[in-house]
C-alpha cells in the first residue's frame, strides 16, 4: 500500500513511516499542509494518514480542498485534538476515518487497512485529450485512428501527463512519479523520454500536443497552436 503521511513532528513522522515500512508500505512524508495538498494532488496513493495541526494549511483545510477538487483517495485522521467538534468537523470535510493521540499503532494499522478498503472514485475508463486517446484497462494509447506502441517507461510518463492536462507538471514530480522517489535519474533521461514519446504521439501530426514549459516542465494539452 503505498500511504502519503502528512505529519509536522518530524520525530511522529518518522515512527509513522518506519512502523509501516516494517509492515511492507511504501511511505511518503510532507510536513505541511501545501506539501501535502501538493503531493496527493500530484501523484497516486493508497490512502492519507493526515494530521490536523499543520503549518501552512490545516489538514481539515487540506481535506476540503482534496474532496473539492474531486481527489477521492480515503484519509485517515491522526492526530491529538479529541474534542468532538473536531472529530465531528474532520468527518463532515471528508475524511474516513478519525483517531486521536496516542494510539495503539495495531489499532492505527486497522483502521488504516479499514479505509484504504473502501477505495477512491474508480478512474475514468479512458483518458482523452484532443485525438489522443489512453485506455488504463487496455493500456492501449491511440492517436486518431492510429495505435501508438510504448515502451513500459514511456507509457507511464504519458499516463502521468495526460491525467494532468493542461497542468504544467514539475520536472522533478515527474521524475518522481516515473522513476520512484528513490531512484536517481540523470538530468537528460528525461529530456530523452520526452523527446522518444514525442516523435511517437506527436511525429507526423499538425497538432502537437506535449509542450516544454522551459525553466518548469512539461505539460500535455490540445488547445495549443504551437
């Protein structure tokens, strides 16, 4: 289960993450709330372990935004305020599940394995932008009429662009998403990947629709004449 811990107490985040590592989870840290909004809007997790007294934004703030921006990934909670009007509030802007400090970590792991059963909002059966079309299911990507052939890299790099169209996606969120948070990547492999998903996608075509943000990234979109 991959699991986004959004928790300020560096030494509560590091327990966090080594007791769920040592259960075979793959953890992601951000300890405040713009980081955290930042890293579950950007990539895909299981499930949100979320404290509420955070800097920056709140993690009822960071809950609201999430469920408005139709992000629907199951969020637990954590954290040391019992009052309920608290736990009444963090259940009304969306998350799961609430539990309070301190806690039973078998209790925790429960009630973490508890909400990430019940799942997000399914993804849409096929993304689309323009003539450009990638079916998950299939893992088929198609340009018109014409099917475009891969590689495993190359496709995860589109599917991490085209769920984000329109967006300028950061280079080093990229990486990231592509490659995993703990591989080092060359600065040019990326460039390169670009560059061999462009002459597949775009080659040939009047439209092009993968765009270099220079300084930023890349984006995908297909209202652009350039």
């Amino acid at each position: 289960m991959r699991v986004l811990t959004v928790e300020d107490e560096k030494r509560m985040a590091g327990l966090l993450k080594k007791g769920l590592e040592e259960e075979n989870h793959s953890v992601t840290l951000a300890h405040d709330g713009p980081a955290g909004l930042e890293m579950a809007e950007l990539y895909e997790f299981d499930a949100i372990v979320l404290d509420i007294m955070l800097p920056g934004i709140d993690g009822f703030e960071v809950a609201r935004r999430l469920r408005r921006n139709r992000n629907q990934t199951p969020i637990l909670i954590l954290t040391a305020r019992d009052a309920v009007p608290d736990v009444v509030k963090g259940l009304d802007v969306g998350a799961d599940d609430y539990l309070t400090k301190p806690f039973a970590f078998d209790e925790f792991l429960a009630r973490l394995r508890s909400v990430a059963r019940r799942g997000s909002v399914p993804r849409p059966t096929r993304l689309q932008v323009a003539d450009l079309t990638l079916d998950p299911a299939a893992r088929q990507v198609r340009r018109g009429d014409q099917e475009i052939h891969l590689t495993p890299t190359e496709y995860r790099l589109l599917d991490f662009l085209i769920r984000r169209a329109g967006r300028v996606v950061s280079r080093s969120a990229i990486v990231e998403a592509v490659w995993g948070f703990d591989q080092e990547v060359e600065e040019n492999t990326l460039d390169a990947f670009v560059r061999l998903l462009r002459s597949k996608v775009d080659l040939g075509f009047r439209q092009k629709l993968i765009h270099t943000v220079r300084g930023v990234g890349y984006t995908v979109r297909g209202n652009s004449k350039t």
